[in-house]
C-alpha cells in the first residue's frame, strides 16, 4: 500500500488500547468513532496485524498489540524527552563550551568558574584547552572557542572582553636563597641576579610590565631563560637557574622547593580579562558569561 504509519496511528492506537472502548477513545481524541475505528484499521493493514480483538461487547489487546503498547509509550515518552532536551539547548542549559585558557587561569580562575557553573548548570559540558594568547584570539575569530581568558591591554573588533581577575606579582626564588619576607624590601635588591620570565609569545602586555617592575628600581633583568610554561619556570628556579616574578596566583598547586614572596607597593598588577566573539550564537555561552 502506499500508507505509511503517521504519529496520529500511534496516538489512535495508543488512545483505544488505554481506553480498550472506541467510543471513549473517540471522545478523548475529538474526533468520530468510525474516524478512529478507520484509523486503526489502516493501522493494521500497513502493519499487517491484528492489534486488537473486538468483539460487539468488549475489545483488547492482541500479542501484536500488547508489545507495541509498550513501544508506543516509549515513543511518546521519548518524544517528550526530547521537546524538553531541544529547550534546554536552545535555551543553553544544556550543550558544550569550549574555553581556552592561559596556564595562570587554570590555578584559580578555571576551576572556580567550572564549580559554580556545574551547580547551576550542570548540563553544560566544558572542553578545556591551554592555549596562547595569539592562538586563543585566532580562534575565538574563527569559531573553534567560544570562550578564552588571556592578558592583553585590548583585543580585535568583534570581539567582547570582561575583566575577570586582578592579581599582584611575587618573586619566585629557590628555597635556600638568601633573600626572603623578613629582608625583602624592593626589587632591586635582585639586580645581579639571573631573571626566568615568562616569553613575550605568552602576553607581550606582561613580559613588559615585568620589565618594568625592574626599570622602576633602575636596571633591566638579565634573562637567562624564557618560558611559556609557568611549571618549567619554577623548576628552573628550583635549579638555581634564576629567580622569575609570576602572578601570585600561580604559586598555588605546587608542591616545589621555591618561595614566593609578594611584590607590595609597586603600581604593576596583572588582570585576566574573558574574551568571547560578540556576535557568539552558542547558547549556553550567555550563562556561563552570567556566572562570570
């Protein structure tokens, strides 16, 4: 035949096979009786079986009819499943978001962020990525992140920016050096020392104003060693290899044999800003900036 089973076979059937009476079927679905008995006699010659016995006084269920009953009402409840999922997603509550991230963010940042979203929206699965500065603005242009954190003083046209952390500085020093929070006083007093810094490819903004953390007290660094990576920073330091100065921030969630102490009354300070593409059309994008 050239029928094919519809969704309003399977609300006819579904109807009398609850009810196992037409006319009370009919009643419920609006609709006549011979309609509905029609219905689901088409049913049954495109299924070719026999769903119901009838006879003048009473109707049930076949074999045939008992095990698509059960289906039935899986497709029913299913369906309902996914009108409730579609309205979650296209409302954001449930989706995935893709967030790069410079390492420094990672320490308190990122997880405070990823706990708070995972109590109020705990639908939204996260896709985490350490990236650059350079690479997280790429891609956030091109559509591969919908959320990144870098430092920079600005970002391109089309993209959004919100502060979202403030930090101070400290000195990264090895365990035994000399200097420590009883007799530090300045920055200075560093000048002959060997500097492990951050690579200007990790944020040109704060490799600059750590170089001018030292200019303030009269000398440029000497660099022994750059870095992108904050952990190799800290092990070259542990090495005797220099001394760094870090967002404070990162001195948590290492367990190495370094000290930091915190650079008080300089004007300096870093900020970690969220950046996103404006014209984002991810939903779930607008809670988690909600949550920020």
């Amino acid at each position: 035949m050239g029928y094919q089973i519809a969704l309003r076979h399977l609300e006819y059937f579904k109807a009398v096979a609850e009810e196992l009476n037409y006319r009370k079927a009919a009643d419920r679905l609006f609709i006549s009786q011979p309609g509905l008995s029609r219905q689901v006699k088409q049913m049954e010659e495109i299924l070719d079986v026999e769903l119901f016995y009838r006879t003048k006084r009473s109707v049930t269920l076949t074999a045939a009819g008992e095990f698509l009953k059960g289906e039935v009402d899986f497709i029913f409840n299913h369906l309902e499943l996914i009108t409730q999922q579609l309205k979650k997603i296209d409302t954001g509550q449930i989706g995935e978001l893709r967030i790069g991230f410079l390492g420094s963010a990672a320490h308190q940042v990122i997880p405070d962020l990823l706990i708070r979203m995972s109590k109020k929206f705990p639908g939204i699965q996260t896709n985490l990525e350490e990236l650059s500065n350079h690479l997280q603005i790429e891609m956030l242009e091109k559509d591969k992140l919908d959320l990144g954190f870098v430092r920079l003083a600005r970002v391109p046209e089309g993209l959004s920016m919100k502060a979202v952390h403030r930090d101070t500085f400290s000195l990264v020093l090895p365990l035994d050096h000399p200097i420590d929070t009883t007799n530090f006083s300045h920055i200075g007093q560093l000048k002959e020392e060997l500097f492990i810094l951050f690579s200007s490819d990790y944020s040109s903004l704060y490799f600059d104003k750590i170089m001018s953390i030292c200019e303030d007290r009269g000398f440029t660094p000497k660099i022994s060693h750059k870095s992108v990576n904050a952990l190799t920073i800290f092990k070259l330091v542990e090495s005797g290899l220099g001394v760094a100065i870090v967002p404070t921030s990162l001195k948590e969630g290492y367990a190495l044999k370094v000290k930091f102490i915190e650079i008080k009354d300089i004007p300096q300070h870093t900020e970690l800003f969220a950046v996103w593409k404006t014209e984002n059309r991810n939903p779930a994008l607008k809670h988690v900036l909600e949550v920020l």
